[in-house]
C-alpha cells in the first residue's frame, strides 16, 4: 500500500518575488501556500480578471486542506529547520487561505477549511454561501494537498483506508481502499449575473449545495446512506431540481 500514489513534481521550485515574497520567508513556506497562490493567480487570469484590480475587494477565498505534512517535517527535523519570524505562519495551515488574501490585497472572508475528505467540496458550499448571502460578489474556491510525511501514509495503512494494489474501485463490489494523490485547484465563483455583466468566461452553473454529516454510523468512518440521501435530497431541493429528472 505504501509503494502506489500520485504525486506532483517540482514542488520545492516557486518565483517568490513575482508575489512579492523574500526568498528568506519562501524558504520556510509550506509549498501547499505556494502552490495556492500559482493557482489562485492562474485562475483569476483564466477568468478574464487582473489580479492586480481585485485590492481593497470583498472578494473572499475558500480552501479546502486536510493535512499538515510541511508543520510535520519541520518538527521532525527540529535541529536543521530555520526557526525564524517567517517560521509561524510558513507552518499555519490557515495562512493557506490567508496567503492568498494578504498577496491580492483581498478583504473578503478568508479561511482554510478541514472536513477531510469533504474539505475542497465544502470550501466551494461556503463560497457560494458568501456570494448568495452578499458577503462577496468574487470568491476563490479550491483545495491542495501535498503527500510529503511518510508516517502519514502509515497510519492511513493502519486503518485499512489504502487499496493494496494500488486501484481506486469506486462504486466496485471489488473496492479496498484508496489511492492518497497530491493535487491543487481553484475556481473563481461569482453570480451569475455579475459574470453576465463583466463578459467573464462561464464554464458551469452552481444551481445549489448542501453540507452534513453522517452522524453515528457503524464506525468514525463509515459511511451513513441514510444522512447521505438526505444531503443529496436536500442539495437537489435547493437547486429547484426533481433528482428523477437529471
């Protein structure tokens, strides 16, 4: 189970003075803070808008992240790490978020969300959120994650949660686990109609979400179908959708 995973390349390699970040303080960064701010900047110019003419903006950033591996490795290596005054919020996993809004000069809600395996999903729930409720007319949604502590990897082994041939069966009789990978996205989420009016790209429609959890089940882990048809049922009814019809 420990030999299978997907894993991204070049992760250490990072322009810190394109966001305005010493080489110094960008030593002791999480790479995940890295990698968020590359997307962040890609996304907002896949959509049409500058960056740069988001500062003083109510736009909001969302992200989804469920392991501190980075905080990990740099107790682990205790005596070799750069304990400095960029060490602290290298570290934080709040500050994944909190990047982001601070580079872009953004004064919309800003937070790291951690609900596991949920975390990416709900990270765009509360995006949306904010937009229908008029805390902000822009946000940023996504989600990173970066495999680099290998005792994690163990204890996800001890639990069983890892396929032993390194497949996902999803939705298989023959499911035994799961594959951990390392990824990064980010979308930019605005109302519909702001994005009419700006002319920006509309790639798909968030018509509506919902958020639980299963409650008490047969195990921390294991699934409720019973909560889970009712977050799908209420999901659906918030959209103005029939679940019979799509």
């Amino acid at each position: 189970s420990f030999r299978w995973g997907g894993f991204l390349d070049d992760i250490d390699l990072f322009d810190p003075l394109f966001f305005g970040i010493s080489p110094r303080e960008a030593r002791v960064m999480d790479p995940q803070q890295r990698l968020m701010l590359e997307l962040a900047w890609e996304a907002l110019e896949d959509a049409g808008i500058a960056p740069g003419n988001l500062a003083g903006t109510d736009t909001g950033v969302f992200v989804g992240t469920s392991w501190c591996d980075y905080s990990a490795l740099a107790h682990e290596a205790a005596a070799q790490f750069e304990i400095g005054p960029h060490a602290a919020t290298g570290m934080h996993d709040s500050i994944i978020a909190n990047r982001v809004s601070y580079a872009l000069a953004l004064q919309g809600p800003s937070m790291a969300i951690d609900t596991a395996c949920s975390s990416s999903l709900v990270a765009v729930h509360l995006a949306c959120q904010s937009l229908w409720s008029g805390e902000s007319e822009l946000a940023l949604a996504g989600g990173v994650t970066l495999n680099i502590f290998g005792p994690h990897y163990l204890a996800m082994n001890e639990t069983g949660a890892l396929s032993p041939d390194g497949r996902c069966k999803t939705f298989d009789a023959r499911a035994d686990g799961t594959v951990r990978g390392e990824g990064a996205a980010v979308v930019v989420v605005t109302p519909l109609r702001v994005a009419l009016e700006r002319g920006l790209p509309v790639y798909c429609l968030i018509r509506g979400s919902a958020v639980n959890n299963d409650g008490l089940s047969n195990g921390l882990t294991a699934p409720n179908p019973r909560a889970q048809e009712t977050l799908l049922r209420t999901a659906y009814r918030r959209a103005g959708l029939a679940p019979w019809l799509v």
